[in-house]
C-alpha cells in the first residue's frame, strides 16, 4: 500500500508539504478562503490528471467541488514521480481553459466557403460518418496514403502509432522540423537515441544551451533538479545569446554569436584532450574508434592511442583564442567552463534543445559536439551524468497492436531528406504547389500552422485550395487560426478531459503518467455511467482516444477492410472497444510492478492508476550500456543478435547491452553520414550557420534576429485561452541592444520594420542589455489574430486583423484592433487591462530546411528600419513568391537519396510509425 511517507516530498527529506494524503482524495474538507471571515468548508473529491500545456507531463490533481460538481481548481499532483507535486503557471492556468466561455463547444461543421467562418453545429454521428466515409472510400480505392495526421504536440505514446497501422495509412506528421529535429540528429549520430536524459539532481556542473530553468524541455522537472544540484554547490553556465532567466540565475552566461557554439564546445574539448582529463577506460570501451581509424585514417595504426592523437589533431584549431574571435566570447571563460566540466568528470550534466539546434543552418552539430564533450568526460550514463532518453522513458505496450504496413510517403518523407528526423512536415504547402500529392483529409490535431509554422500565407493558401486539401478536420481544445481554415473544427478535451498514457525522460528513473477525464472518473465514483466521455465533459468536448477507436469504427462499419478488427471490444465484438479494457488490458499486462502495486491496495492496475495519475517503474537507472545479454547470437562484426535484431555488443569477450547506433557504440564518425554523401560532416565539426555574422552587414542595418524563444508562461496555441496566463505575459518586444539601438536610431517603443528575404513586419523596440549587440530578438509565444471580432480566436489574447492580397502572392495582415474587454459569462473579461497582442512573426519567416536533419533553421537575416509612412504595429507583409523560391533555395542544398543500398533512408534511424523494411528501398 502507498503510504504518504511514499509520496515524493516537494523538498526530498524535508517534510515540507501540505498535500492532502491520497487515502482522503476521494473526501477532502479545507477551508474557503474566500469565505473569511465566516469559517466555511468546501468538500471536494481529488483526482489526478496529467498538464497538457507542454511536453513536461507534470502531474495535476483536480479539485471537484462534491456540492456543485465542477472543478474548482488544479493543484500539482504529489504522487507523480516526475513533478513530486509542483508546477509551473501553466499547470494552474488549466483551470482557464476548462472554463473559457469562448471555447469550442460542440463539434462544427463550415456552412460557407472555407475560411468564411460560417459554421452549423452537427453531432458527432454525423461528423463521423462523413468523415469515416471519405477515407473509407479512399482506402479501398488504394489512396490511403491521401490520408495524412499531422498532431502538434504528441501528449500520447502510442496510440496513433497504433491508429494508423491499423489504417495502413504513412500519414503521420509531427511538428518535429519545426521544433527539435536539430537536437535529435546530433545525439542520435552518436548513439541512436535522439535525445539526452540529464541527471541534472545529481550532477556537479551543469552546462545548458537552452533554458531549461524557466522554460525548457521538461522544464518544471528539471528546472526543480537543477536547483536541487545547485543548492547542493553544483556550478550552472548557460549559453545564450540572449539572457534569459535560466542565464541570469547561472554562474556564468556566455552569448556567443548564434550558430558558432560548436565552434566554443570544440574548443573545451581540445582542452580537455590537451589536458588529457579524458576517461580512457570509458572512451577505449566504448568509442568507435577502431570503424574511425579505420574509415578515415586507414594509413595510420589502428589503436586506440592513436585514435587520441588523431582526435588531438582534429580539433588542434580550435584553440580558445580562435573561439573566442569566431564566437564572441572571452577566451578565459572558454577555459573556465572546460576546467569546470573537466573537474566534474562523470557528474557533469548537460542539455540543449530548440535553441542553437534549430536556429541554424547546421545546428545539429551543437548536440553532436555537447555530446562529444560527455563521451570525453565518460559522463554518459553515469550518476550525475547525461543519459540517453530511451533509457528513462518507459513505454507500455498497446492492446491489440496492428503490424507495421508497408507504405511510404513522399510527401512527408521526401528523397531528398532522406536523413531528416522526423517528417518534412513544414514544407506540405510548397510540395503540394509542386504537385507532388493532393489530400483528400487532412487532420489538424492541437496544431496550427498558419500561425506556428514559417511562411503561415502558403498555409492559408493552400488549405483554401480545395483540389490540393479535400477535407480538412481541426480537432482542437481551443481556436486556432488554423481552424478557421477548416471544414470540420471538432472540439477535443484539455488535459482534465481526455485519456492518454505518456512517459518522459525526466530524470534517472522510469515512470508512466495517466491523464484522464477527471469529471468521467468523480462521476463514476459516485454510481454514474457515461458511454463515451463527452457525456461527462463540458459541453460536448471529447477526447481522441474514444474519437479515433469510433472513427476507425465508421471508416470500416462492416469490417470489411480489416480495419474495424483492431478496435472490437474483447469482450463483445459488435461494439468498440472501451477506454477502460483499452487502459485495463495495458496496465494488467505491460507495466512491470504496476499489478502488484495494486494488488497491495486492493486495487486493480487500472484502479491504481485512476486513483494516483502515475506509477514509478524504476529509479537510479545507470550505465545501462554495461549491462549484460544473455542468449544473444555473436555475429563476426562484434554485434549480438536475437531472433536476427541486434541486442549487445562484444565487449572485452562480454555480451553487453551498449547503445542503438550501428556500432552499438558511441560513434564519433558516422559511417551512416558518411555513406550518403556528408563525409565532412561525419565527425563533430563546426559548419557557418546562414546566420554567419562575419556575412552580415552590420554596419550597414543588417542583424541577426532570435525569433524562437519561450515565454514561461505561455505556451504556443494553447495559452490564447488562458486568462491567468495573458495578463502575466502580453508584451511582445523586440530586444534590441542599446550598441545597435544608438546606430539604428531606435528608442524604446519606436516601430521598427523588420524585413526578412520573404517579406517584413512592424514591432516595437525596447532597448536592453540583455542582447548582444548584432543579435535582436523576439519570442514566439505572441502574436496571435482572428478575423471575426466575436468568431474564431479568444479574445484574451487576439488581435481583430485583416487579411488581404494585395498582389500575385502578396498578402498583407494589419491589425484592427488589439486585446480589449469584453462581455461573457466571466466577469473577469470585463476586466482586460491588458491590450498588446504582439506580433506574428512567423509568417514573415520563409522555410529553411536543413539538409541533413531536416528541421526549419528559424534564426532570420533581417533588416532594420524605422517604420515606413503607413506601416502600423502588427503589419505583416509577405510575398508567396519569393518564399517559394527560398524553398527552392535550400532545396538544391540537398543530398538526395537512395543511399548506397538503395534505400530511402537508413534503416536503423528511428521514424514515426516505422514502416517493413521493404518499404525503404527506393522504387527510382
Ligand atoms: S512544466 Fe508547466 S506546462 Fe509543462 S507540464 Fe509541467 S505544469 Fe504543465
């Protein structure tokens, strides 16, 4: 039984908590404060749900009021091993969202041309048999691949996957390119695994290139980690060319020149070879070394200790003086920050994502060259150390799993990125304008990409072409700009309304989180019985979990497609299978040590996860590379096989585990990389970003503009609906340094024309220190608009914009009016105070496809002026044209595939929705 000594404490060790125990979740009394000075109590039942508000997963507990029926409030969920009870503003703030009294309802039906905001309410019936009816339709006629899902941020582990084989559909899209695709490539060339688990609680120096203290990936629980390490005198440095708040609570910030900072780590790691602080044992284990020699110096002996003095030879350039010219920053701090990771040897911990990564033109290479840093140190894997993700991450398996089809799709998975890391998915409108596919339904799930998305108008142009998107369904928890572009908008639940299972590598150990619809679960506590969670929710809101089992349902009603076999109840085939012997299968059979946590408490596992939201699977997960494998088959190249899939390697005449790469060791050349086309690029080296400072003319008006940055309190689409959130953050400001300010002529508060090689928008200077100079910037987290004053986007936080073409491919947005009160059932709409909707940069912004990894490098060249006569805060102007043919542009930078065997891609690389092996050999 879980007692609430087990509950992680908010300080571990301290007792400091006044969470209520879990045995009284189902009957809690507290005071009213509001109620003071009469002494009133409220009794509430507690249950657990999962944040939705960004990919952290914290846990949240919802306050029902037993009275009224309705949630209350939300407060942090203490037995979730990830969060321990704690959340950022944005957990709280869903409290907003499940009483916007602007949000979407019902499910909705366009009733005029698309994009006119005519809308009539249907039921979901009807919705599902029209849209089940299309692709069914499509399917039997071979075009399953006409079918495409493109999701914004996942939220789930698996249950697509699981969708869409079922449907032998390759349409699955992730928002990826857009957001992490550089970071990913960059570990997984090492390892495999595209992602690095920080043990940051752990770790004796810590060196981020991103801001994981107020806004990062997992941010909330790692932000708690990193402090944890820091209260225990771990050192913090932070590389950001803009001080954010992680940097200024750090011990040292450095703002290099945007893109250079592999040039920097390079730098430490030549200092750390001069040195010789390298952990021998660790690299002569497990370092490709012998492939390297052996590719890239085949005159040289094959050992190990030349392999060091090779590597000392590589990187003999990259002294700290040559660094600190090409980055900007002071040579002595380069040293510092070397000595320091040096000195924490295997604690030392470190992150990157977003940020360098997916700024620049080569950005994968800043997680490649951070990693390289851990492998010299021997840091990987080790207690305090960095970890690769998987090995954190924990997923369960689904019921009924369909097997992998045998389908692939060009327009997500083109020949020419044939090593990008996720699909190309920002660059639909430019392949669609090519013709090279058309859509026949196309699903926007919690995602909007006119709005998120560079080049936002060849998203509106596109998904108003009917002959190019024959049917577009937004299913989203809020108004999106994209949505209004739609002709389905189907309202799907936040965080307390829907069902999902997900696990992140947040710390040392492995855990799984369980979000679920929290009036459903109060409401069957108390005797009552729902068919589909929609019943229990606001309005008619569902979840996508019911959503899609039904809409497989109406795409094949008689089963005979195959289709409908994969959602039948086990229990009674005529109807689909529920959420609770979806769940209840899952728990009863793939989550070790769940059933006998639930037995312990009387409990069935799916019992246990209703009442705590999240169960720990495994903690102090270490070294997980040295763990040895039984039973495996030996082949000739080292590697350990079982029933023909590789599972070890032969280590010093032992079996072990290792990593995913090829090699099953950390690879410092890439034969993969080298083998289709990028042999320079195979080892951890330095590219000019197409941000290059020394390219710039700065003193001229040219500067490098930041366009990615996080607010802490808000989060992309879905804060719009947030009030709580909006009148925390609605300033939208370009930071502009007072060095460039002076030469500019720019006050604070002047409007300032930023042109980029596609277009220009209007925003307002504010001079700080807080930049370097040469460098501006402006976060991505403002500038939302909706074209109707009372349809469409929240008022909250939406501007009232007109958007025209004024042009053959020209189009302009120009604010009307910005964020005013309003009237609504909630008072506090009354009392907007706030007015600044920011600006829609993003649309200004033509695509960058990087070569190799894919993702959009969102840093812009731009240039500044004071505002022409006539331009006003806000205006965005854009011409299709020319960003077309900046498409085109980073098009040619391509190696296209097949690779040497023929295929499309390297099979061993991970993608979504993973396809047969035949699947990849390229038909051309
Ligand atoms: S960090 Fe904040 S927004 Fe993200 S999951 Fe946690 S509470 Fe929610």
């Amino acid at each position: 039984m879980t007692t609430e000594s087990e509950i992680p404490r908010l300080i571990p060790g301290s007792g400091l908590t006044n969470y209520p125990p879990p045995d009284r979740w189902d009957d809690w009394e507290e005071w009213d404060a509001k109620a003071w000075p009469k002494r009133e109590k409220n009794r509430y039942r507690l249950v657990p749900t999962t944040c939705f508000n960004c990919e952290s997963a914290c846990g949240l507990l919802a306050y029902i009021d037993k009275d009224s029926g309705e949630i209350r409030r939300f407060e942090g969920n203490p037995a979730h091993p990830g969060s321990r009870g704690r959340n950022c503003a944005k957990g709280p703030a869903t409290i907003n969202q499940v009483n916007d009294p602007e949000r979407i309802l019902y499910p909705m039906r366009r009733s005029g041309p698309r994009g006119s905001g005519q809308w009539e309410r249907v039921t979901w019936e009807e919705a599902l048999a029209d849209i089940g009816g299309r692709m069914g339709d499509a399917i039997r006629e071979g075009r399953n691949d006409d079918i495409m899902y493109r999701g914004g941020r996942a939220g789930e582990d698996g249950f697509m996957d699981r969708t869409l084989k079922a449907w032998g559909v390759d349409g699955h899209n992730s928002h990826t390119n857009i957001c992490s695709s550089g970071a990913r490539v960059g570990y997984a060339m090492w390892s495999g695994y595209d992602r690095p688990s920080s043990d940051f609680a752990n770790a004796r120096f810590i060196l981020l290139l991103s801001s994981h203290l107020e806004t990062g990936h997992y941010f909330n629980p790692h932000a708690q980690r990193i402090m944890e390490a820091k209260r225990a005198g771990a050192k913090l440095v932070t590389v950001d060319p803009r001080l954010s708040n992680t940097a200024s609570m750090s011990d040292i910030w450095l703002s290099p020149w945007p893109g250079t900072e592999p040039a920097m780590l390079l730098a430490m790691a030549r200092l750390l070879l001069e040195w010789d602080t390298v952990d021998h044992e660790f690299m002569s284990r497990w370092v490709n070394w012998e492939a390297s020699m052996h590719a890239r110096y085949p005159e040289r002996p094959p050992t190990y200790e030349t392999f060091v003095d090779v590597l000392r030879e590589e990187y003999a350039g990259y002294t700290p003086e040559w660094a600190a010219d090409e980055c900007g920053v002071d040579a002595d701090q380069i040293e510092t920050v070397a000595r320091e990771i040096a000195n924490a040897g295997e604690r030392f911990s470190s992150h990157t994502w977003r940020s360098v990564g997916s700024g620049n033109l080569g950005g994968w290479q800043a997680a490649r060259c951070l990693q390289f840093l851990h492998v010299l140190t021997g840091s990987v894997g080790t207690v305090g150390g960095l970890s690769p993700s998987a090995w954190d991450k924990f997923k369960p398996k689904h019921w009924n799993m369909p097997p992998p089809h045998s389908r692939w799709n060009e327009l997500l998975w083109p020949i020419e990125y044939p090593l990008s890391h996720h699909e190309m998915s920002f660059l639909l409108p430019h392949f669609l304008k090519e013709g090279r596919g058309r859509l026949e339904v196309y699903f926007t799930r919690v995602y909007n990409p006119v709005w998120t998305n560079p080049d936002g108008f060849s998203w509106i142009e596109v998904l108003t072409d009917e002959e190019k998107i024959g049917l577009h369904v937004a299913m989203t928890p809020t108004w999106s700009e994209t949505a209004w572009y739609a002709d389905y908008v189907l309202p799907m639940g936040v965080s307390a309304e829907r069902h999902d299972t997900h696990s992140y590598e947040t710390h040392a150990a492995r855990w799984l989180g369980f979000r679920q619809p929290v009036l459903r679960v109060a409401g069957e506590r108390e005797g009552k019985t729902y068919e589909r969670t929609y019943e229990a929710n606001p309005g008619e809101v569902w979840e996508e979990t019911e959503f899609w089992i039904d809409l497989s349902w109406s795409v094949d009603p008689d089963g005979s497609l195959g289709i409908r076999k994969w959602f039948e109840s086990p229990e009674d085939p005529s109807r689909p299978v529920s959420v609770d012997e979806y769940y209840g299968w899952m728990f009863d059979n793939s989550v070790p040590g769940l059933p006998d946590k639930a037995a312990a408490e009387g409990l069935t596992p799916l019992g246990y996860m209703r009442k705590y939201g999240a169960v720990e699977i495994e903690r102090d997960i270490y070294r997980v590379n040295e763990r040895p494998v039984e039973g495996a088959e030996r082949g000739p190249d080292g590697i350990a096989y079982k029933d023909g899939a590789p599972v070890g390697v032969t280590i010093d005449g032992h079996v072990l585990e290792g990593f995913k790469s090829p090699s099953r060791k950390l690879e410092w050349y890439s034969s993969t990389m080298d083998e289709w086309g990028w042999h320079d690029e195979a080892i951890p080296g330095y590219l000019e970003t197409h941000v290059y400072w020394r390219d710039m003319d700065m003193g001229g008006n040219e500067r490098i503009l930041l366009p990615t940055f996080r607010l802490p309190t808000l989060i992309h689409t879905r804060s719009g609906n947030a009030k709580y959130l909006y009148e925390i953050s609605h300033g939208h400001p370009l930071w502009v340094n007072p060095i460039d300010a002076d030469a500019l002529g720019f006050e604070t508060g002047d409007l300032v024309r930023i042109s980029t090689d596609s277009g220009h928008f209007v925003m307002r200077a504010w001079r700080t220190e807080g930049i370097r100079p040469g460098v501006v910037a402006a976060s991505h987290h403002l500038g939302r608009w909706r074209l109707d004053d009372e349809r469409g986007n929240e008022r909250w936080s939406s501007a009232l914009v007109n958007v025209e073409q004024i042009g053959d491919g020209k189009w302009r947005l120009r604010q009307l009016k910005g964020i005013e009160p309003f009237s609504s059932d909630d008072p506090d709409s009354e009392r907007i105070w706030w007015s600044d909707p920011g600006v829609n940069q993003n649309l200004a912004f033509p695509v960058h496809p990087d070569p190799i990894s894919g993702m959009h490098a969102w840093h812009q060249r731009v240039r500044l002026t004071t505002a022409e006569a006539g331009d006003r805060y806000g205006d965005v102007v854009v011409d299709t044209n020319k960003s077309f043919q900046v498409y085109r542009d980073w098009l040619s930078k391509t190696k296209p595939g097949p690779g040497p065997d023929g295929t499309r891609r390297p099979l061993w690389l991970d993608r979504p929705v993973k396809p047969t092996p035949d699947a990849y050999v390229y038909p051309g």
